[in-house]
C-alpha cells in the first residue's frame, strides 16, 4: 500500500515538473577557460541528479560487497545454534526417557556451541551418570565449569544434585563441602543439604546446620520448626545408641524449648534415660508434662519407670481424679503398684483396665501377677486371652506428633520365690509369654 502511495506522488511530481520545463525549460550555460557548455537548466539538474543515483547506487554495491563475508558468517553460526538447539532440545527428550547414550550423544553435539555448552555438559553428566560412568560424569562437569567458570556455583549444585538424583547422597554432601566458605551459606545449598542430610539422617550435621537455616531464612517459619523437630528427634536416637546418658542430658538441655515440649520427643528422651538405668532422672521431665498437658503415650512410658515405685504411684494416683475410666493410666498404675509390691490395688487397676479396652498387653500383666500369686487357672486363662487379641489390640496409645514410634513394653517376669514381686523389664521386642 506505501508502494503505491510512493508511485502515485511521484507519478504526480513528475507530470507538474514536465508541464513547468515544457512552459519553460531554462538556460544555463558553464565557461572554463576554452570551453563552454550550454544546456537548458531541466537537462542540467536532470543530469545531476541522475548521477547522483548512479552514485550512490555504486557505494552501496561497494558496503554490500565488503561485509558480504561477515554476513554470510553471522548467518552460517546462527544456522549452527539452531541445529544446536534443536539437538539440545532432542537429547534433553531422551534423557527424561532414560535413554542415557543417545541422549548423551545428542548433548555433546550440541554443547560445540559455546552459548549452550553449561546447559549441554550438565545434561551430558547426567546421562553419563545414568550409564554409571562416574569418571565421564565429572569430566562434563569440568568442561561445564570452563565454559560458564561465573555460574560455578550453580553448576556445583547441579552436580550435587544429579549425585543425590542417582542414589550417591554421601558423594553429593562431599561435592558441596569443597564449595567456598560463602557459598556454602548461600540458600541454594543450605537447601539442598538440609535434603541430603534428611535423606541420611545424618541427625548431628542437620543440627549443626540450624542455626544458619534459621539465619538465611532458606525455608518458611512453619518448615524450618518441622526439620527442627525432626532433627533433633533422630538425634535423641542417635545419642542414645552411640553415647551415654550423661550426652543425652547434655543434649537435652541444649535443645530449643518449643522442641522439647513435642510429645514425641518426651518420650524417645524418657525411654532412652530408662533404658540407661537414669529413671529417676527422667521422672520430673515426665511428670511435669503430665501435670501441664495430658497425654495417653507419655502416661504410658511413666508405667515404664523402674525407680521410686511409691512416690512414682502415689503421683500417677493423682491423675485419676481427672482420669478416672482411662485404660492407659489405669495400666500404668497396675503395673507401678505391681512394683510398690501393692498386689491387690495392681489386680483391681488391670481388671478395670481392662474392663474398658480389652487388650493382649494388659492381659499378659495381669497373667504375670496372677501367676506370681499361684492362681494358675486364671492366669492362663489371662495368657490364652490375650493371645488372642495380641493381633488386634494394642494398649500402646500412638504419639500425637510426629513420627516416634515407642519401643515395645515390657513384660513381667515371675519371680523365682513368692517372696519377690514380679519385676519389669525394659525390651525392644515383643516378650513371649508362654
């Protein structure tokens, strides 16, 4: 449409100046020395400006003649990046199809261009992974590295994660351990190995680590409370199966107060101070929980308490005031009585027990106490009982929060003389009773 707008003006343009040089076409006449040219003055400006085209028509074929190499360059490695994209975008299919050979070929093709070569590399290590080439792996991570050495962090953390992605947690922690000391802090890697120590339970690294997650913000308030819980809930069972009960303390007194208030967390800390012989020590912790907010599995583990059987009874009867028809404690306060040596009040707490939930655990109790009292008949009868629920019914009440699973509770054991009550002991497997 401009074209033609462009023709009809100068269509126009052309007819008004042939009417104006036929009415009068002008005289100019130019003398040098011995010549004389004379010429009307339409020809003469005619003449000028067709040379001036011709002109500027011969510049223009000069510019397009001299850049014509650098053009046909430019041209030849944008055509290049495409081909390279597109076998980029290809290989980067069969990877995600697990189709490490033909997709690390493609990759490698396409990393000869040096704008898609970090991308291509880190691809390529992945596929080398995929292979089990650890050696090929890392070297593409180096020529990744060299082509974009600004993003070596990111690289890094690729690197690390297609470790982790692949089953080698350990090796991807190392790889991020070399990182400098700046950033290590950065949030990128705090988070990735808040992962890999999750995913290693590596309870004292993830600890260690806390302060600088809360410190950078890497995770919401609401996440960074839950990894807390979790670390140092695995790192109770850590201390207590590598270490003693002198660091357990240590440990819980070092641990955050929103942390210790968890449920769980309470009661892996009580069942490993009992299972060290410090339940006296414990008691308090317990005891105190108790009396500021009632909780079924807590009550349970306070039944597991092999110290002061008689302030240890005589506190837990306090509970039943608000308690009166609950299972849990009323099998906590048998099994306290049993070993306050109170045999009647045990017998009347395990039968009210059960009375309200029948249960193989109770069952198995009362057939310990029964026994030791020489009523054979109906212990057995408790033991055939609970043999019979043992698959169906758990007094063992599950903690609130968290994913803590307490150990099994333990069994009486009938004394070797009617002198000697019947005593608790502390088991992590489910006691045979016959």
């Amino acid at each position: 449409m401009k074209l033609v707008i462009a023709t009809i003006i100068v269509i126009i343009a052309a007819a008004s100046l042939a009417v104006f040089a036929m009415q009068d076409p002008g005289y100019i006449m130019i003398s040098f020395r011995d010549w004389t040219i004379e010429s009307s003055f339409v020809l003469f400006a005619a003449l000028i400006l067709i040379g001036f085209l011709v002109l500027y028509a011969l510049f223009r074929l000069l510019i397009a003649t001299g850049l014509l190499p650098k053009r046909l360059s430019r041209w030849n490695k944008q055509h290049g990046v495409e081909v390279g994209r597109k076998q980029l975008t290809k290989g980067m299919m069969k990877l995600n199809l697990g189709q490490w050979q033909e997709a690390e070929q493609l990759l490698i093709k396409s990393a000869k261009h040096q704008e898609l070569a970090p991308l291509a590399y880190l691809a390529a290590a992945r596929a080398a992974q995929g292979q089990g080439v650890e050696a090929r792996r890392d070297g593409y991570i180096q020529q990744a590295q060299k082509a974009m050495p600004k993003d070596a962090l990111a690289l890094t953390l690729g690197q690390a994660q297609i470790q982790a992605d692949f089953g080698h947690a350990d090796q991807a922690i190392q790889t991020l351990k070399r990182l400098p000391s700046n950033q290590l802090k950065s949030t990128p890697t705090l988070k990735l190995l808040t992962k890999l120590y999750l995913d290693t339970q590596d309870w004292p690294a993830l600890t260690q680590l806390l302060p600088k997650i809360k410190q950078h913000k890497v995770m919401p308030e609401y996440k960074f409370y839950e990894t807390e819980h979790q670390a140092y809930s695995g790192m109770i069972k850590h201390v207590a199966q590598h270490k003693d009960a002198g660091a357990l303390w240590e440990l819980w007194h070092k641990m955050p107060k929103q942390v210790k208030e968890q449920e769980d967390v309470i009661a892996d800390f009580a069942i490993a101070m009992i299972n060290f012989g410090k339940a006296d020590d414990v008691e308090q912790v317990l005891y105190s929980r108790l009396n500021k907010h009632w909780s079924d599995a807590l009550v349970y583990v306070y039944g597991l308490l092999d110290g002061d059987s008689e302030i240890d009874l005589s506190r837990a009867r306090n509970w039943l005031k608000k308690q009166p028809d609950n299972p849990v404690l009323l099998l906590t306060l048998g099994r306290l009585a049993m070993r306050a040596h109170q045999w009647e009040p045990a017998r009347e707490y395990l039968q009210k027990s059960l009375q309200i939930t029948p249960n193989a655990e109770t069952y198995q109790e009362l057939g310990n106490l029964l026994a030791f009292l020489n009523e054979q008949p109906q212990a057995l009868e408790c033991y055939r009982r609970g043999l019979a629920l043992s698959s169906t019914s758990v007094i063992q009440p599950e903690v609130k929060t968290g994913p803590v699973q307490l150990a099994r509770p333990p069994q009486a054991e009938i004394a070797a003389s009617e002198s000697a009550p019947p005593q608790s002991r502390l088991e992590t497997a489910q006691a045979n009773p016959a």
